[in-house]
C-alpha cells in the first residue's frame, strides 16, 4: 500500500522485503488472505471481503480472528 511508504520510522526497509505470509483455511485449504509484518506493522489483506470484512463468512472471521490473537499474545 502507498500510505505505508509515507510512513517515517526505522523498519520501513524490514517491511518492505519481508515475504506476505498465506493465511489459509485448514478446513479447505483455500487462501483467504495474506499478512505481511515487521517489528508491531501488520497489514493484512482479506481476500473476498470487498470494502468490509463484515461480509466474510464466519469460518472466515474465526480464521482472521485466531491469526490476530495469536500475533498480539504471542509478543
């Protein structure tokens, strides 16, 4: 996203080259979406949800749910 490269601070060049990670539904093995990350920037990118991830559907929610979770206990 071009707002992210306005941003000044020192892990700018780190969240550039990192690699997005696949969030995947382990029922279906279908690609919901996509996270990329360095130091506490996360950005994540949901697949299907339009303009609101309202409109997911409720696997996918818990899915989006439990990475988030996950990412802020584990820190």
């Amino acid at each position: 996203m071009r707002w992210i490269q306005t941003l000044s601070w020192p892990g700018l060049e780190a969240y550039n080259s990192a690699a997005r990670q696949t969030l995947t539904n382990p029922d279906t093995q279908l690609t919901e979406g996509f996270v990329k990350a360095h130091d506490r920037l996360k950005f994540y990118w949901i697949l299907g949800a339009g303009h609101s991830v309202g409109g997911l559907s409720e696997l996918s929610h818990a899915i989006l749910r439990r990475c988030i979770v996950k990412d802020n206990k584990a820190k």
